[in-house]
C-alpha cells in the first residue's frame, strides 16, 4: 500500500494587496451581480473572466422555477466566452457573491459542476486559469489553477 498526498497551495490577499487588473476583475464581478437571475434561493453569484487577449466577460447564475434546469455563473460566464470571443482562453477569473436574504460574511467556491466546466476550458485552451475568490473588504483567496480544485480529474485523456 502506498500513501499519496495532494499539495495545493493556494494564496491570501488582503483586499489593499491585490493587483491592479484583478481590481478590475473583481469590480467586473460585483457590478455584474445586479444581473442574476436568483428568486428562489436569492443568492447571487457573478463570474468575471478575463481572457488571454484581456478582454473581460462575466456571467451570472440564472435560476428556474424548475430548480435543476438552472444554470450557475460560471457556466454562463464560459458559455459567454466561447460565443463571444470564439478560441480564446482565459488566464483569470475572479468569483464573487452576495444574497439578498443575509449579510455574506464568508466567500464561496464554484460547486462541482462548474469545476469540470472550468478545467475542461483551462484543459481545451492549454493555458492555466488562476481562480479568484472574494467578497467586498474580506481577504481573496487565489488558486493558480482550476487543476488545483478538482484532484484527480476526469478529462478529455481519459476517452483516449
Ligand atoms: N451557484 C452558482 O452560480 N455557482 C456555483 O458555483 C454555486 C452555486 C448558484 C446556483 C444557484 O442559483 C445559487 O447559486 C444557489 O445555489
């Protein structure tokens, strides 16, 4: 029997720390927040990805009455992506949240789903996606790639 361990280091910003483009991001982001489409769990969630040629796009959760039939932010950031600025990939995101039922004290992490959709980008594009976390004046969490999210993978390597 053999034990192996997974080291992923992963980085926190005070919010006077950050650099200026992932400013910017997270601005993106937080503007973006207005445009969810949350009635039912009233939980925002914005994603604001800046692609290889620094141009920005953001996406944010749109809900249904037929609650699976919903679609998180970060699936309709990418789907963005790939619709407006065809071929290109990323190399940051930054994803923010709020709620309009409670006062978020605490950043959130993309749920399962939404990290097999943003390694199957990092993967398609070749180029790794550093991945902010944030929320207004709290420290930010950084991840040097989705990779770093998602442990052994499942991947396109897998269906050769
Ligand atoms: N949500 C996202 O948009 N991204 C995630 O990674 C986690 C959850 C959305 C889905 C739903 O609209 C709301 O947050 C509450 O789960």
């Amino acid at each position: 029997m053999q034990e192996h361990h997974f080291n992923i280091a992963y980085r926190e910003y005070a919010p006077n720390e950050l650099p200026d483009e992932v400013v910017t991001l997270f601005q993106h982001a937080k503007a973006a927040l207005k445009d969810a489409y949350s009635p039912y769990s009233k939980f925002r969630v914005a994603c604001a990805i800046r692609l290889v040629n620094d141009e920005i796009v953001t996406g944010t959760n749109q809900e249904n009455a037929a609650y699976p039939a919903g679609i998180c932010a970060e699936g309709i950031a990418l789907g963005a992506c790939a619709s407006l600025h065809p071929n290109v990939g990323a190399k940051e995101l930054f994803i923010t949240i709020a709620s309009d039922a409670f006062q978020v004290e605490q950043i959130a992490a993309p749920c399962g789903i939404c990290r097999q959709q943003l390694l199957e980008f990092e993967t398609r594009f070749k180029t790794p996606i550093s991945v902010w976390l944030g929320i207004e004046g709290k420290p930010v969490i950084r991840l040097a790639s989705v990779k770093d999210l998602l442990p052994l993978a499942f991947t396109k390597s897998d269906l050769l």
